[in-house]
C-alpha cells in the first residue's frame, strides 16, 4: 500500500510520531495508501528547514527563481495523465475535469507568477517638499522585500490548482514555503515535492507537512511563519484569524460562499440554464464559486426550472477514472453525509426536491463504484430565503431555486447571507449589469458568464467569505514587505 511522507529539507522525511493517516479512494470506499500524520514536531522541522533555506533562496536572482518555477510547469505538464489520475482517485471528481482544469491551471499558476514578479511595476515618488516650510526636495522609492517562511493551507476540493495557486507567488517574491494540503487529498501534494526537487529547486524551500488539524494548527502558531494563507471553511477562518491576530501575523482567507446565479427576463436563457448548470455541478457541486443559489425572474421560471431539471438528470453519473464520466464521487463518505442532511432539513423546511435528493443508487454505478460516495444531482424549491439550508453552504451538488418580481428583489435575495464570495447575472441589459456589479455584496462578479478566471485579478470575498485577496499583483504585495527609502536631494 502507498505510503506518503513529509517532505522536509529536500527529501521525504516519515512522521516523528510514526502514526499515518488513512486515505480512501472516495469513488469505491477503499483505502489505497496512508499519510503522514504531522503534528507540532514535524512542523518544527520542516520551519528549521525553511528558515535556513530563505536568506540564500532571498537572495536568488527572481529570473533565477522565475526559471526554476518554469521547470516545475513544465513537469507537471510532462506528468498530465499521471497526475490527474492522482487527483482523480483521491478526490472522486471525473479524470477528464482533472485533464482539463486542475493540472494544466496548477501548471498555469507557476509560469504566471514565475513571469509577474519579474515584471511587476515599482513605486517612485518625486517629492517637492510637500509645500511644507523647510520640506526638503526627495525622491521616494518602495522596496519590497520577502516576508519569510510562508504558511500555505490549502483544501481538498481543487488539490493541486489550490496548492500551487498559494506556493507559486509565495515563492516567486522570494519566501520559503511550508505548505500543508488536506490529509483527505494528499497524493498530489507528494508528486509537486519530488518534482519540485527534479526542478532544481533548492533543499527547504519547499516542504509539504502533511496531517489533520494538528499540522495546520501548529503551522498557524508557530512565531517564525509570519505569514498565513488559508482556503476553507468560515468555521476554521475564523480561529486562524484570532490565532494571527494575536500574533501580529498577515493572514488570507478565502472561505466559503452561498453564490447568488441571477437569470433576468432580458437573458439569454437557453445560455443561463447552460451555465448554470455547470456552475452547480462542476465537481460535483464541491467549488466554493459555485451558484448554488438560482434566482430567476418569475417571467422565464418555467423555461429556467424544467432546464436545470433536465441539465441535472442528463449527467453522466459513473466512474471518475473513466473518461466520459461527466459527474463523479464526493470526495468522503462523512462529506456525503452532511449534504444529506443539509437536503433532509431542506425537506423538513418544506422544500420540494424536483429531481434528486439523495445518494446514488448502487445499481446505477459499475461494480467497482458501489461502495464509493456518490450523490444525485439535486434540485430544490420552494424553501424561505431566510432558512438554514438557504443561509449555508452545503457543499456538495445541490442548487436551489426561486423567483424574483423585479430589479430591487432579486437584490435583496441576493444580498441576503452573511457570505459575499461570487455571484453571476444574466442579462442583455449592459445598465442593469452595471448596476448589479455595482449593488452586489461579492469578491467577485460574473456578467453572461462564471468561472472566467484571469490570473493578473484579485480573488477573494466580503463579509463571512473572507480577508484580503490573492492574484495578479496583490499576492505579489501579499507575500512581500514594503519599505519606504527617501534620498533627499
């Protein structure tokens, strides 16, 4: 059976504590390898490591790591098949997805930032004096500097996309990294460190600690990582940032999100619905970015609710390994339960499921799968916007659905969670979209489309989704500290 180590200092290093983890192929149940269980003593030394690495990896020239970050896409890129296979098997979602998005984006997000640190635009000021009496003439320049060791937490949804997403900028401003992804999806996040050695990078520069909360928390608490980047739930934002407030760290958190997908008289329909499907499903429903909130105008709803139906039970539920596999696992047996009984307490609220609401049928899967964690795409109606289900995120591949009368209830309902992540609007009407991008409470806001991602953007959320932003030029400030240097004269 596979067995995944640490990888501290260069090389694989097993647990101080000698215990490992389980970790299941989500798909058919089944345990296929054991990770290592960090706790504070791994942590340690994987810091040492770090810390040691970063005054020369500092000092390295940023073409020099620029390059070396290109080599690492380019194996990614040399390892496609065999690593979205990994990520196939660990996280249940379709290899094709995996193909596709996730491995190709995790190679994007190293040659993005490998490029933007070299070009990033400095900060110069001709200062007059200021008007000021006696105010010398000076000239301001802002030099920006790498933070240290960087603590990078990353989930199980998106594994490698979202690991590289945090290490790439933290590593090309010039910051070491001690990295901890989730113990459910640890495959990848092994396969990047060997291949991060095969790209020259230098020992402790980057080191994967992999376990459950032990690892992360004692990464959040540790006096030398200065630095905090976190993509999860609210629940566990929430104690990162008591924990790096009291000490003084930087912190980013990208939580989680209840998305409003708002579908106007005036769209195109039949291209909402599309969209919207996706934007429901897409890995099975597990993207924080998700619309899982569907608020159609009461005009077009019959069209909207017999087409997410339709979208919803023409999915290719199967085997993920397989290649025309459209819909996949989730990516736990306990994952699979909670959405259950989010969709359970939607039927107690008097919600009416128009298709799915509950797990697949077993007879419905290849033999191999019967055991594995699937559940149908669900649609649900007819719940009261200020219920539970309709307040939190479930996580999983369900969307419900309302209408709206006019302009100011579509917001209202929108606007109506304590979460700001995304939202998306469909519309012909280039003044309505602009006041909805104006009015909605989101990080970000998609117009006739969802999920376009340009990497040079900031990402991130408002309200209960999160603090600060990554992307383009604000993980390049992020990871780096600016100091002011006036010359007078």
């Amino acid at each position: 059976m596979l067995r995944m180590d640490h990888w501290i200092n260069g090389a694989p290093v097993p647990p101080e504590s000698g215990e490992y983890l389980d970790v299941h192929e989500p798909a058919t149940g089944a345990r296929y390898a054991h990770v290592a269980a960090g706790d504070t003593r791994d942590v340690e030394r994987a810091v040492q490591a770090a810390s040691h690495a970063f005054p020369a990896w500092a000092a390295t020239g940023v073409s020099e790591r620029g390059r070396m970050l290109e080599r690492l896409a380019d194996l990614i890129d040399q390892r496609l098949d065999d690593l979205a296979a990994a990520e196939s098997m660990d996280s249940g979602k379709p290899v094709s997805l995996a193909r596709e998005v996730d491995i190709p984006r995790s190679a994007s997000n190293l040659r993005y930032f490998a490029h933007a640190v070299q070009h990033a635009a400095g900060e110069f000021f001709d200062f007059d004096g200021g008007g000021v009496p006696g105010g010398a003439r000076a000239m301001n320049m802002v030099l920006r500097s790498p933070r240290g060791v960087a603590g990078c937490i990353s989930p199980w949804n998106l594994p490698l996309y979202l690991l590289t997403w945090k290490i790439a900028p933290a590593l090309a401003t010039g910051n070491t990294v001690v990295a901890k992804p989730s113990e459910v999806t640890p495959r990848t996040a092994s396969m990047l460190a060997e291949l991060s050695a095969q790209a020259g990078l230098p020992a402790g520069v980057l080191n994967i600690v992999h376990g459950d909360a032990r690892a992360g928390s004692a990464i959040v608490t540790h006096e030398r990582v200065p630095t905090i980047t976190f993509t999860g739930s609210t629940a566990v934002g929430r104690w990162i940032g008591a924990q790096a407030g009291g000490m003084l760290k930087r912190v980013s958190l990208e939580l989680g999100g209840k998305n409003p997908f708002i579908i106007m008289d005036d769209a195109d329909v039949e291209a909402a619905i599309k969209v919207a499907a996706r934007a429901a499903f897409r890995n099975q429903g597990q993207i924080c970015l998700c619309g899982s909130r569907l608020l159609v105008h009461e005009r077009v709803l019959d069209r909207v609710r017999a087409g997410i139906v339709k979208a919803a039970e023409t999915l290719a539920v199967g085997d993920p390994s397989l290649a025309d596999t459209q819909f996949g696992s989730l990516v736990s047996e306990p994952h699979r339960a909670k959405v259950s009984r989010m969709v359970e307490s939607a039927r107690s609220l008097g919600g009416r499921i128009l298709t799915g609401g509950g797990p697949v049928d077993p007879a419905r899967l290849p033999p191999r799968c019967r055991g594995g964690s699937f559940y149908e795409p669900t649609v649900v109606e007819g719940l009261d916007p200020t219920c539970e289900f309709e307040q939190e995120e479930v996580f999983g591949p369900v969307v419900s659905l309302r209408s709206f009368r006019d302009d100011d209830e579509a917001l209202r309902l929108a606007n109506g969670t304590k979460y700001g992540l995304a939202a998306t609007v469909f519309t012909r009407d280039l003044s309505r979209a602009q006041h909805f991008a104006r009015s909605l409470a989101a990080g970000i806001v998609w117009v006739n489309c969802w999920m376009v991602r340009d990497l040079r953007t900031p990402f991130g959320g408002a309200r209960h989704s999160g603090v600060g932003r990554e992307g383009g030029s604000e993980a390049l400030r992020f990871f780096t500290e600016p100091k002011n240097v006036c010359i007078a004269g």
